[in-house]
C-alpha cells in the first residue's frame, strides 16, 4: 500500500508538472530556440529510467547484502548470543508490528549494525561481531531497536523512492540541459551531436551532486526517527547509552553503498563534507533524546 499511495503521489506530480509546463508554454518557448523535445515524453521516460533503478536495488537489497557484507543468517542459533539476538529481535518486531525479519550476523571488528528489505514484513536486520563484542546486552538490545524501527517506519523503501523521484528530475533536467547546449550553442540541426552527450554526461553528474545532499538530508532526518523509535522500544537511556558506546568506539567503517543510510551509525565528517552525511552527528542524535526526557 505503502508503495501504490507513493507511485500514486508521484504520478499526480508528474501531471501538476506537465500542466504547469503546458501552462508557462515552455514547449513552445524552447520550439522557439530550436530545441524540439516533448516534454511530457521525457518526463515519462525520466521516471521510467529514474524509479527502475531503485526498485532493482529495492528487491536485489538482502540478496546483495548477504553477499556484499557477507551476513552469515541464524537459521538455528549455535550460542546463547544467537538465541538472545533472535528473542529481543522477535519481541522488538511484534511490538512493531512487522513481521519476523530474517536475523545475521556480520563479520567486521567496528561496531555496527544495518537493516534492509523491500517489505516491513520480510525484512533483514544484521548485527557486526564487533557490536556484540564491544557492546552491552542493554545496549545492543537497543541498537537492535533502532533497526527494528528502520523497518518499522519502512525507511526503506520510502529512501529508496525518494531516491527514484531525485534520479527522475535529474535526467530529465540534464537532458534538457544537454538539448539546449547542442541546438542553441553549437546549431545541431538533426539527431545528436557530441555536444549533448557530453553536456548532459556533465549535467547529470552535477545534478547528481545536488540530488545527493537532498537524498542524505531526508536519510538524517529518519535517523532521528529511528532513535525515537529504538527508544521507544527498549527504552530511552538504553538508547542513549547505545550511542555514547559508539562515540567512545574507533570511528566505524562506512557500510557499502546503500546500507550505509541504515546503519546504527556513520563517520564523522566536517564542513562540506557534512551534506553528504547519511547520519546526524552522534551529539546531535544523544541531545534529541535527551529532550525527549
């Protein structure tokens, strides 16, 4: 349901867009310039392009996770840590009201943990050697709850969306962009010269860069619903506690590519550097719950 109202939502966008353009004539101003492109089409054909890649990643995420990672699943637990991990998993999920993900373990000695999957009910939450290593039981319990609410909240799936919607715009911006260079600057008059694919090359790599910080922003922002939520779940100081060990630990190694925005924690990084962040710094997350009372 949660994907049909976003679709639904998105193409509801795509036709106020399409109106909005046929309104400001836009059509007819770039005709005008010699750049002879259907915008409604593109747009189309942008989303195509955009959301396909991000429903792939979607549905191939706990495939690629098992094997990026190299997430070993307890099937039946061998130890009590493995036995402990499956019933505060299978507690958090029913509080949640999710179904039971599936649960592994990872081998790295940095403290982390990630959760991915297309659907809240057939999820994947993994947890590092090195979490349960250097962590607290209270405060792994909580670590577990923060994922736990990924899931939950279907971060996911909606992240992964959002980033579908961010690809969309991006294409169809850089194709215009590359139309443009070629017809007006350099007086292509049928079919494509060289200008427009290096233009829009250079075009989508610039927006990408733009796109990137929208998408990061949004991820910070469900980082701190995940804490309220890994809070609510196994309780606030426990929570707290879960991520001051983190601050005390060596600085984690980012997760690969898109498990980094769901996992319990994220380098540090300054100035610049700080819009590409797909975590809150660890004091701004600890102070947020602090408020919290």
């Amino acid at each position: 349901m949660r994907i049909l109202l976003f679709l639904a939502t998105n193409a509801a966008i795509l036709v106020l867009i399409s109106i909005v353009f046929n309104l400001l004539g836009l059509n007819g101003i770039l005709d005008e310039q010699g750049v002879n492109l259907d915008l409604n089409s593109l747009l189309i054909m942008s989303a195509v392009i955009g959301m396909s890649g991000s429903f792939i990643s979607l549905a191939a995420s706990k495939w690629m996770a098992k094997r990026s990672m190299g997430v070993q699943i307890i099937q039946q637990p061998s130890n009590s840590t493995e036995k402990w991990i499956l019933a505060t998993v299978r507690n958090q999920a029913e509080r949640a009201g999710i179904g039971m993900p599936e649960v592994g373990i990872f081998d790295t000695p940095t403290p982390n943990a990630f959760a991915t999957g297309m659907n809240k009910n057939d999820a994947l939450v993994a947890v590092s050697t090195g979490l349960l290593q250097s962590m607290q039981s209270d405060e792994v319990e909580a670590v577990i709850g923060h994922e736990i609410s990924h899931v939950a909240n279907g971060d996911m799936i909606t992240l992964g969306l959002v980033q579908g919607v961010v690809n969309t715009f991006v294409y169809f911006f850089a194709t215009i962009i590359g139309h443009m260079v070629d017809r007006i600057v350099f007086k292509t008059e049928r079919g494509f010269g060289p200008a427009y694919y290096i233009t829009q090359i250079i075009a989508q790599i610039c927006l990408s860069v733009l796109a990137t910080m929208i998408v990061m922003w949004f991820s910070r922002w469900r980082e701190f619903r995940a804490d309220a939520g890994g809070a609510d779940l196994a309780g606030n100081t426990k929570m707290i506690n879960a991520l001051r060990a983190l601050q005390r630990a060596h600085e984690p190694q980012p997760l690969p590519g898109e498990f980094a925005a769901f996992g319990i924690s994220s380098g540090v990084r300054a100035g610049l550097q700080s819009l590409f962040m797909s975590h809150p710094p660890l004091e701004e997350r600890i102070a947020a719950l602090q408020q919290r009372g």
